[in-house]
C-alpha cells in the first residue's frame, strides 16, 4: 500500500492514539502541520479508499481508526527501501550511513549485540 508523507502524518496520529475524529487529528498535529480541518478531511478520505483506515459514525461525526498495523507500514516501507537503493541487502545500507554520518559508540555496540543475536542460520 502507498501512503503518501501527508498521509502519513495521519496515519501516526492514529497509531498513537484510535478512534478520533478528524478535529480531534488537527488538534493532534498541533504546531507541525498546520493544516485545516478540510486538508485533514482529504487525507482521511484517501486512506479510506486505500483501506488504510475504517471509519464508523458517532453522531454527526465519524471516528477513525487504523486498519493498517503500524509494524507491517514500517516494514514494507523498509524493505522497499533496501531494495530500491541497496538490492535488498542491510549491510550495505549501514555501510552508506556509517561512511556518510559518524555513528556513536552507542550505535556500534547496539548494531553488534544486534548482529550477535542473529542465527546462524540468517
């Protein structure tokens, strides 16, 4: 599923927090976006035709909630990064960021306890 960076934003709002309305996701973007309620109303429509989102009427108001788990968006997107950009292997990609941004002492020993949990078999 594509998910545009705006719709996005939507999406986060509604994996932190389910079912808001569409106020209720302005409020929630704050001072980052500042988009009307309109613009939000447009997002929200798009991830309902993607099948993103359900949304069930309260009143005279709809309440959204996310169809799309968070870990399966996270990983798609992932995975289609490194096969675009790195033939679907990791090590090159932590060999671009760690040539181009200096990792931290933190980073290295998190990236090798990581490495050393990892089965042979992998």
């Amino acid at each position: 599923m594509s998910i545009s960076e705006a719709e996005s934003a939507v999406m986060q709002v509604l994996w932190n927090a389910h079912p808001l309305a569409a106020e209720e996701i302005v409020a929630a973007l704050g001072d980052a976006r500042q988009w009307q309620e309109a613009t939000v109303k447009t997002l929200l429509n798009r991830l309902l035709n993607k099948g993103a989102i359900a949304a069930v009427k309260e009143g005279r108001r709809y309440l959204y909630s996310p169809l799309l788990q968070r870990d399966a968006y996270v990983h798609a997107q992932s995975q289609d990064l490194l096969d675009r950009l790195f033939g679907g292997r990791l090590a090159p990609l932590v060999a671009h960021f760690s040539a181009r941004q200096k990792l931290s002492k933190k980073d290295i020993a998190e990236l090798k306890r990581l490495i050393e949990t990892l089965p042979d078999e992998r």
